[in-house]
C-alpha cells in the first residue's frame, strides 16, 4: 500500500475507533514523538495505549486538512475538535512496507501562542475559513 494511503488509512481509522485497525498500520518498533509536550512513545502498544486511555470517551471527529506525500515521507495537518478546545496537528509520519515506523506530530490549540503586541505593527489576524 503506499504510504499516503497507509496514513490517510490511519486517521480514518482513529477516527472509527478501529484500534485493531490502527494497529495493523503501525510498525511493532514504531516511534513516535511529540516535541511540544516533550515525549516519545515506543512501540505499537503503547501507541495504542495512549490513544485509547486518554480518558475522553466522546465521539471525536478527525478532519483531515491536509495529506502530502514525497515517497516514503508523509506530512498531515488534521483538526479534532472537542467540546472545550479544537486540537490541531501537524505530523511527519515515515511508511516503509505499508506500516508506520516513525513519527513527529505537533500538537496545539489554535490561540494558545498568543501574538506578542510588538509584531501588532508587521501582522494582520489570521481568520478561520
């Protein structure tokens, strides 16, 4: 399968709750790091594990904003919105032999990085569509 096809299998499928689904993408040795909050997670297991235990059992929507590929490279940006907050990401997933073997996501709230008033001057409000 090729690789854009692998991660757009995967958001469809975390967005189903198919966690047997997601762990057939995912590579047994797979890393996947989160550089905003400062960790990694090894492993399909644990993988699995901190996206079923997360505690918020309500039915989240994944919308897919963005899917590029460059070979085995692919590069997603994806809303979830919940009842308090909209989540966005924006991750670099590495595919070989149609699995995931390797990630970088970063996860933010849009408005959690307010502008500094010094750039007010340079910038104009970035508006949603």
């Amino acid at each position: 399968m090729e690789p854009l096809n692998v991660v757009a299998q995967l958001w469809e499928r975390i967005e189903a709750r198919d966690w047997d689904g997601v762990a057939k993408l995912i590579a047994e040795d797979a890393v996947i790091e989160w550089p905003v909050s400062g960790e990694r997670i090894v492993g399909r297991a644990n993988f699995i594990a901190v996206n079923t235990d997360d505690g918020d059992t309500d039915e989240r929507s994944v919308e897919v904003l963005r899917i590029l590929a460059d070979g085995n490279l692919v590069v997603t940006e994806v809303e979830i919105p919940q009842d308090h907050v909209v989540y966005r990401a924006v991750s670099l997933w590495t595919v070989r032999d149609g699995e995931i073997v390797s990630a970088r996501e970063y996860w933010t709230s849009p408005g959690q990085d307010p502008a500094p008033r010094w750039r007010a001057g340079y910038v104009e409000p970035l508006v949603a569509d």
